[in-house]
C-alpha cells in the first residue's frame, strides 16, 4: 500500500511538468504551422493532404469532430492528443522540419536536427500515457525522465524550463520512496557529508590551497550549474603538490596550475562516481565499493547539483 501510495504521488508530481512540456511542444508546432499554411492550417489542403500521414488526418479529424465543426483554432490545438504532436517528428514529416526546427526549438546545437526532438517526446509521451491511464511507474527511471522534459523545454525557453523546475516538486516525492515494510528507506543522503570543497576547472591550486581543511576531506569540481564534473580527495591535492615541487627542487609556485592540471594528473575520471541522493544506501555503498572507486557524489535528482560526498576511506556508511 505504501508503494501504490507513492506511484501515486509520483503520477501527481508529474502533471505539472508534462503540462508545461506538452503546452510548449504544441504551441512551438502551431506557430510552424501557421507559417507555413496560414492561421486555419488544420483546414489547408496543403497541410491535410500533402503533410499529413493517413494516421495523422485522422487523428485531426476526430479533434475537429470533438472540437466542432466551427471551432477556432486554438480549440482544435487544445483538443488534439501529445500522440498528435509526438508523430510530427517521426521521419515521414522530414521536410517539414528541414528548415523550421531551428525556429520552433531556438537553443538546438549546431547539427541537432528533427531526431533530437524526436529522441525527447517519444518516452516523454509514452510515460504521459502511463501517468494518463494509471499504470505504474515504479519500474521507471522517472528522474531520467524529468531530465527530458526539462531538456525538451530548454530547447524552446530556457526561462519557461528555469520556472518549471523551480515549481516542480518531483524531487521531495522521489525522496519518499519506501521500503517494502512500508518505512522511509535509509537514503545515501543521510550519510553524505555536504561539507566538501567546491571548485571550477580554471580554479587556481593557490585558491584551493587556502579552502584546504581538516573537516572536508572531498574536492568537487563543479559546472556553472552546480553539477558535479569531477571529485578527487585532499590527498590528492597535497600528492600533486608533493609532485611537483620535487620536480622544482622544492620549489613550486601554485599561482601556475589549476584544478584542471590536478584532476589530469591524478586520472580522476574513473575515481568517483555520482549518483541520486535518494537512491537507498546499500545501493549507493555497491558503487563505492567498486574498483578504483574512492569518492561518491550525491547530487539532487532534478537539478544534478551536488547536494554532498561519501569518501570510501570515511568508513562509516
């Protein structure tokens, strides 16, 4: 009962974000739409017959029909189905999008095309079924999920994308999940030191140096948003250090490396790992136990910020 519960609760967190994704995604196509077939595109033979699959008329018709004969545009966009939207970026609406997707997605890279979108609302509206009809999501990477959402909205605002994750609360649900027993599972947050040392790659080692203390032993290399790029220990810090200066005559000015010199000198890449914050704490200890593994990053589910660390020399997890 304690699991229904929470595939409820997880169903529910999910409307707002699938509402600000679907609404986006559609206004976005509409606007395309409009461009190229006029303000009654879903009336234009250009757009019913030439566009349009036989699945796809269809699927406009029974909104229309739904809508009314006589209902405006803006109500046969309301009324039409994500599966509608979805389609439009399978492969057979191609050059429908060869010039337009840059327009509609703004903040597309250099050479994403059409794919990407698709590779985005495919899953996203396959789980917008699920949470519709009331099927269980407990097996789904729902965090992953969000991740595509947000993504999805970025493309077109980045703003509106911003908003939505600020007011979504998918994260503190995700938190919640139980045990079998019904009970809180003991999460990898409980036993996370937030206290670690924050730096960027272009962190100069004098900076660091002077961050240095005995009460954080975990270096965290972090983007502009906050999310972990790559984690290394004080250890390895004074080692690069001890390095260094020995190859100077012991000498050695920090002002002439970065932390980028550091986490390349210490081959971090393979030495950490990061992982949910609310993933349960016997799973969390299965990846720090791993070969070569000797530091842990939670980050926040929704955000990937990096929320604290679990060194494996720590002992007490």
């Amino acid at each position: 009962m304690a699991l229904y519960l929470y595939n409820a609760r997880v169903a529910k967190a999910f409307l707002y974000p699938l509402n600000v994704a679907e609404v986006t995604l559609r206004n976005a196509i509409d606007g395309i739409l409009i461009g190229r077939f006029g303000t009654n595109w879903h009336q234009a033979a250009a757009f019913r017959n030439q566009t349009l699959t036989v699945n796809g008329l269809a699927t406009l018709d029974k909104a229309i029909q739904r809508a009314g004969a006589n209902a405006a545009r803006d109500q046969i966009v309301a009324t039409l189905t994500f599966d509608f939207w979805s389609n439009l970026f399978r492969p057979e609406y191609g050059a429908l999008w060869r010039t337009n997707v840059n327009i509609a997605f703004p903040n597309l890279k250099h050479g994403e095309t059409r794919h990407e979108i698709q590779n985005l609302v495919k899953p996203i509206n396959v789980f917008r079924n699920r949470v519709a009809h009331h099927e269980p999501v407990l097996d789904l990477n729902v965090t992953d999920i969000h991740a595509k959402i947000v993504r999805l909205i970025e493309l077109r605002c980045a703003d509106t994308a911003a908003w939505m994750k600020h007011h979504s609360t998918l994260s503190s649900i995700v938190r919640s999940r139980p045990r079998r027993d019904g009970t809180n599972a003991n999460t990898l947050a409980a036993k996370l030191d937030p206290a670690f040392i924050p730096v960027k790659p272009e962190t100069g080692l004098n900076e660091l140096a002077e961050l240095l203390d005995d009460k954080r032993q975990a270096i965290v290399c972090l983007d502009d948003e906050g999310r972990p790029t790559a984690a290394l220990t004080v250890v390895d810090a004074i080692r690069f250090i001890s390095e260094c200066s020995k190859e100077l005559g012991g000498m050695i000015d920090l002002k002439d490396h970065t932390v980028s010199d550091l986490i390349k000198a210490a081959n971090a890449a393979d030495r950490w790992t990061q992982i949910d914050d609310a993933t349960p704490l016997a799973l969390a200890v299965k990846e720090l136990q791993k070969p070569r593994i000797q530091i842990l990053v939670g980050i926040e589910a929704v955000s990937g910020k990096a929320t604290g660390a679990l060194l494996r020399a720590h002992r007490r997890y």
